[in-house]
C-alpha cells in the first residue's frame, strides 16, 4: 500500500494541467488568496475521498482475496488499463496547438469560491479513485497507516504547496520563475500527460495482476 500511494500521489502532484492553472490563478489579483482556495479545496478533495473509504472499511481492510478486497484490486487494474490505452492514443494522436483554455481569460477576476470549484473540476479523479482503491488496505488501528495516508494527501498536494509558499515568501522572484514554469508546461504539456499516464498505467496494472494471482 505504502509504495502504491507513492506512486499515485507524487504522479497526481507532478500533473501539468493543474499546475498551470494554480500559477495563473497565484498571477491574477489577490492571487495569493485564490491560490490557497485552490489549495485547501484540491486537498479537502483528497481527504474526502480517503475519509469515505475509511468508513466504508470502518477502518479495517477486507480479508486477502474476499469480495471487497478482489473488487478494490479489480477497480485499480481497470484504471491502470485505461491509463494505458489513453496513454497510448495521446502518443500516436498528431501533434495539436494547445491553446489557453476558455477558464483563463476570466481567471483574474476568479472569487476564492471559483477558485476552490476549479479545484474540484482539474482533480486527475481516476488517479485519485487509484488512491481510494489502494487506501481500502489501510489499517487505522494503527499509527503508521494514519500517517501514510496523511503523507498521501499533503505528497498529493506538494507541488501547490510549495508553490503558494515560494509566492508568499518571495513574490517578485516567484511571479517570474513560477511563469517560465508555466510556459515550459504549456510547452511539454502532452509529453508530460503521456508519460505520467503509461507510467502510472503499468504500474497499476502490474501490481494488480501480481496482487490477483498472488
């Protein structure tokens, strides 16, 4: 469980889409106030869907090869699959222009509530339906897997982190390097979707045949 969260989390982290869409909205007016809507809605997201999973299990995960933990493991291979087979056609599909999306012109006059929803609206959700499937292992009796699964979210959220810390710290140097940033995503944008999607798509699907057959 350990190894899959960090692998899912670090993989949700690194996602370009958001990425770019968080240093806008750190760029806009009151962008530091925006950029912390964004991050408290992105990582209340993540905490919703693992405290969901908690109560289903009551925190105690299913019995090895029961219903429920063949079911988990089912939903991840499934998800690795699709990340494959997407993976895959965004490689062999022709070169596209990426313009700005239609949310970016409007986004500097973006309230701290639109901000938190465009959060909830650029999450990577079969990424973090990986997560909810892998965190159904969790056992809360005990200290470590708490705080593995808190690891997961805030590793999960990183890279806004530390991006609304960097803005809040030094705010001329962030705005401009935090741009180039965002315009070397712009520009590596399909080969950073790719990559992450056939990485975390065979790995996913690796581990889940191995955890079936085992």
């Amino acid at each position: 469980m350990v190894l899959d969260l960090m692998v899912i989390g670090t993989a949700i982290t690194l996602g370009p889409l958001h990425n770019s869409a968080f240093i806008l909205l750190l760029s806009s007016r009151g962008g530091v106030r925006q950029g912390l809507a964004f991050l408290l809605s992105w990582l209340a997201n993540l905490v919703a869907v693992i405290a969901l999973v908690v109560l289903l299990t009551g925190g105690q995960p299913p019995a090895r090869h029961s219903a429920p933990s063949t079911a988990a493991i089912a939903v991840k291979l499934a998800i690795g699959l699709a990340l494959v087979v997407f993976g895959a056609y965004r490689h062999r599909r022709p070169p596209r222009p990426h313009g700005p999306p239609r949310w970016a012109a409007r986004i500097d006059n973006a309230s701290p509530v639109a901000a938190a929803g465009l959060a909830w609206l650029l999450q990577p959700w079969g990424l973090v339906g990986a997560g909810a499937a892998t965190a159904i292992d969790a056992d809360l009796s005990t200290l470590t897997d708490w705080l593995v699964l808190t690891g997961y979210c805030l590793l999960a959220t990183l890279s806004l982190i530390v991006m609304e810390m960097y803005t809040v710290w030094v705010p001329a140097a962030a705005h401009a390097r935090l741009n180039a940033l965002r315009s070397w995503l712009e520009r590596h944008q399909e080969q950073l979707v790719v990559t992450l999607s056939l990485l975390v798509g065979l790995w996913l699907t690796a581990r889940s045949i191995y955890e079936l057959v085992a």
